[in-house]
C-alpha cells in the first residue's frame, strides 16, 4: 500500500473528494459528516456546510491561513471521525449503564412493594392477635385477682 492510499484509509466512508482551490492556492475537503456529529472551527482550519440533508451533512472543509496544508485538512477530519466515535461508543456505554440501573430499580422496587404487602397483611393479622391476647390476658388477671382476692380473705377470716 502507498502512503497515499494508507492515510486516505483513515477517512473511508466519509471523503467525498479532495479538490484544489486554484485562487486560494490551497486544498479543500468535501466530506460527509453524520447528522449528529459535533465538529468546530479551529483558528487555522474552517468549513462550510454545502449540503445538508436527514442524514447528515456535506462539509467542505479548508484551511484560513497559508501554512495549512492537506495533511492538516485531513487531520482536521479524522480528529472529527476520531472524536465523534468516542461520543458515540461513550453515549452505547451509558445507554446500557441506565438499561442496567434501570433493571435494578425495577428489581428493588417489586421486592419493596412484595414487602410492603407482606407488613399489610400480617401487620393487621398480628393485630388481630395482639387484641385475642390482650383479652386473655385480661381475663386471666381477672380470675387471678378474683382468686387472690379470695384467698385474701380467707387468710384473713381465718386469723
């Protein structure tokens, strides 16, 4: 492979064409940049949108000052692709962290309202309970107080 062909390689599926502006005496880019790519100006390299479609756009891409030469351009490019690569792999990775967060929300929140359900059920259950024994308890002081009363008095009939 030429060293040509191999850096044009790194902007595969985005190069449109490589042009000559003969009255500026400088390269031009076009390049095809997905609709929600971010790309900015630097001080020495700009663009134009030329074309802009639901797709994405056609950029032409072109240096402002003199010193900026085609392996800048195409650089600049592949800063872009590099760039908006990283954003995109950074937004999948994200996008599957809240997937994930959001299946363990949805996993404690049915084990909290099972619970809760459980406390409802057995909190008015135990309730129910919590009077039956208070009742007996109550009885049985009564039978005792009823016995301890009597035998009071017999002890004290009986001095």
């Amino acid at each position: 492979m030429k060293n040509l062909q191999a850096i044009l390689n790194g902007l595969e599926g985005y190069l449109i064409s490589i042009q000559r502006n003969a009255e500026e005496a400088m390269y031009e880019l076009e390049v095809g940049i997905p609709k929600n790519w971010v790309y900015k100006p630097t001080k020495r390299i700009d663009y134009e949108t030329i074309h802009e479609g639901d797709n994405g756009s056609i950029i032409k891409v072109f240096g402002i000052k003199d010193d900026v030469v085609i392996d800048d351009l195409i650089d600049f490019v592949e800063v872009i692709i590099e760039t908006n690569k990283r954003i995109q792999l950074m937004q999948e990775e994200f996008d599957q962290r809240m997937i994930e967060t959001k299946k363990q929300l949805e996993h404690q929140a049915l084990e909290f309202y099972e619970r809760l359900d459980e406390v409802k059920e057995t909190s008015f259950k135990s309730i129910d309970e919590q009077l039956q024994e208070t009742k007996r308890r109550k009885e049985v002081k009564t039978e005792k107080s009823e016995i301890d009363f009597t035998e009071e008095l017999e002890e004290k009939l009986s001095k």
